[in-house]
C-alpha cells in the first residue's frame, strides 16, 4: 500500500459469532495490507470462536461497557479528554443529542468516546465504525474531540432503528459510508442531503473458505418416513429472524410429508421457539443444536435438502439486510427460501435460484417448502444456479477492493 495509515476499527462487540461478515472483511484488509487495532465496546459473550477470528492479527482494546462498572477509568479519560482542542465541541454535540435521546445509552457512549480518546492506540490517525448507532456515535464522539477522520459501515437494523435526525448528523460528519443491501443504501443516500459519500458494498463470501460441495444433495421428496426431507435455518432466534412464522408454516406442511428441520444458532428466543414448537405438535422433528463455529456449519450446508429464513421487519423497525447465511448456504447449492425484504430479492430470485414470498405469511412459506420437498428435481436446478450467481458476483474480495480504494481515495484528499 502507499499510505502507512493505521486504522482503529469501533466495533459493538468481539468477537461475535452472529457477526462472521465483520471478521470476514478485518481479515480481508488484513491480507490487503491494513494494520489495524479492533475498539471492541464490549466483551465476548459467545463461548465459541470461528477459526477466522484466529487468523486476524490486529490487537483488541476493549471499552468500559458500562461506565459505573471502571468510574476510576471513565475519570481519567474525561479529564484526559477534556484537554483536547476538540472536547468542547464534541460536548456540545453530546448535548444537542442528549436533549432528543435523554437515555443511559447516551452518556455511555460519550464516556466511552472519552476513555478511547484518553487511551488513544500509539500510531492510529483513522477510525472506522462498523454499524452506525452506538459504535458511530462512540466514532463520532471520538473524532470531534481528537480530530481524527472516521468512516463507517452500515448494515441493517442499525440503519432501521436509529431516527432520521441522528442518521443525518453522522453522516454529515463521516468521510463515508458503505452499506450492504440496496433499501439501505436509498435510505442513506436520500438522509445524506446531496452529499456523495454513500456507497453500497456488498460483504460476500469468501469463496476460499466456502469452496465448492463436490457431492451431491439427495434426492428425496418426502413420501419415505425413513429418509425425510431435511430443512435447515441457520440465525439467532431473535424477532426479525421469523422463526415463529417458519415453525407454524412447517406444522400447515400436509401430514403424508416426511420431513425434519435443524435450527443452529442461539439467541434470547429460543426457548420460546422450542415452547411454540411444542404447541404446533412439530417438536419430535426438530433439531435444536445451538450456536456452532463456521467450519461446523459449513459441513451442515451440505447435509440437508434445502434451507428456510422467514425474515421480517419488527414493530421497532428492525430487520436484516442481506443475511449471509442466505449467501453461504446458496454457495453450496442449497436451494433458500426466504422473503422478500431488504436486500434478499438481490440475491434469490423467485423461481430462478430460489424462492421468495411475503414475510409474516404462514401459508405462503409452507406452499413453497411443499413444491421443494416433494420437487428434487427443481432443488437441484435452484441450488445450482444460486450457487452459480454467489460466485459470479457475491465474492468479498470484490468488497475488500472497493474498500481498499475508499481509504486510499479519501486519504489522499485529506
């Protein structure tokens, strides 16, 4: 590279098992000669790791997650802070955004900026934020005391969930921003008020660590109790994954169906899930097998016949963008159904590479696990050409390239 520049990279949290498109991409500029230092705002809770997270190198600082819990730390940083050209300019902007979010998370986030500022990693001159909530508001904070130059990653519920008026207010004050999906890229393109710096970037998927299945799914429909059909779904039982509408479509699946579903993923909804399945009768066909680590839920691409996600967009505005498990799965020709929010219809394509119906739609979700379960035929000619699309134009080192030249294009300018 021609700029030795060192990047400081916010994160909510590392490392984060539901977050694999994040390692993905550290390891990417890694490899694309970045040196970086990861501002985790707090600390693991998954007791398992990826092996990606094992190959990156950058060291991690970690922040007071709650301020009362290191008061000694958060001290020091404020009066270490307050220093700087920049604090009170940084202050008053917590104060215009205290006054429209009177909220903990608010002071938090300020403190935090403070103990960052205060603890600043030796040799950083830029700061990169990845959601554009609290980690861009600990970036934002940060960079109006220090005066260091900050970017940022958005993705979905980040974007979904946070008002107009705070969007606007960071994106105003970021060099740029990327985003992974299309709704999203619109929706801060249209907040950014003329300015040009939005960019979309698809994560993708490193193919080298998803390489091609060399066997074959089965060809089973259903009609042998002894071989049923396997549906998997892989996510966090959370509100906007749907894992309620996805369980009551497969308890509507006509009884002569022989099937099984595998969960992986852990979440704060799963034994709500295991109560509901209960409930609909469907409870003896499930597989409930937790969060596991990336190589073991890659050997479970293989295994099943097809793969369901019923995401939704929740009261609070919440929902995905692209989920990557959409991505790995479709890159092991496992034909997906899903719905048709954000940015999964730029992905699967219904009837061509997959399936696509209405969110919060039970019936609509089971008719077309049907027509796949008793149709072998039409998985295998979905499966392939999902696969076929995912390595044509979802490759994330096509994503690490488009980074790549907004760092080097933006520091040039600076």
């Amino acid at each position: 590279m021609t700029s030795q520049k060192k990047i400081a990279v916010i994160l909510k949290g590392y490392p984060r098992l539901s977050e694999t498109f994040i390692a993905q991409e550290l390891l990417g500029l890694e490899r694309a000669g970045f040196d970086l230092t990861l501002i985790s705002m707090r600390r693991p809770t998954d007791t398992k790791r990826h092996p990606v997270h094992d190959e990156i190198r950058a060291p991690v600082h970690y922040l007071p997650e709650y301020l009362y819990q290191e008061p000694l730390r958060v001290i020091r940083g404020l009066i270490r802070s307050s220093r700087l050209p920049g604090f009170k300019a940084a202050f008053r902007a917590f104060l215009k955004d205290l006054r429209r979010d009177l909220t903990p998370n608010r002071f938090r986030r300020f403190g935090q900026a403070a103990v960052l500022c205060a603890e600043w990693p030796a040799g950083v001159d830029w700061l990169h934020a990845h959601f554009i909530h609290t980690p861009a508001s600990v970036a934002r904070y940060t960079s109006l005391m220090n005066g260091i130059p900050w970017t940022c990653s958005a993705h979905a519920k980040d974007i979904w969930t946070s008002p107009d008026w705070e969007l606007e207010g960071k994106l105003s004050h970021s060099r740029w921003t990327v985003t992974c999906n299309q709704t999203g890229f619109d929706r801060l393109r249209e907040l950014a008020n003329g300015k040009n710096h939005v960019h979309l970037s698809y994560h993708g998927l490193d193919l080298d660590r998803f390489g091609p299945f060399a066997g074959a799914h089965s060809l089973r429909d259903g009609s042998d109790p002894d071989h049923p059909v396997t549906i998997l779904s892989v996510g966090r039982a959370v509100d906007k994954k749907g894992y309620d509408v996805l369980l009551k479509a497969l308890s509507l699946l006509p009884a002569d169906l022989c099937w099984r579903f595998v969960h992986i993923g852990g979440g704060p909804n799963l034994g709500a899930m295991k109560e509901l399945a209960d409930k609909l009768g469907i409870a003896g066909r499930i597989t409930w097998n937790g969060a596991l680590d990336q190589q073991d839920v890659l050997d479970h691409y293989r295994r099943p016949d097809l793969f369901a996600l019923a995401c939704r967009i929740t009261a609070d505005g919440d929902r995905d963008g692209l989920p990557n498990v959409l991505v790995e799965a479709s890159s092991q020709r496992l034909v997906c159904v899903s719905t048709n929010i954000s940015g999964i219809p730029e992905l699967l394509r219904d009837g061509e590479n997959g399936f696509v119906v209405p969110p919060e739609d039970p019936k609509a979700l089971a008719a077309a696990l049907e027509r796949l379960i008793r149709d072998p035929a039409l998985r295998k000619r979905l499966g392939e050409a999902a696969e076929q699309r995912v390595r044509a134009e979802f490759d994330h080192h096509t994503s690490i390239r488009q980074l790549t030249t907004l760092f080097k294009t933006e520091w040039q300018a600076a």
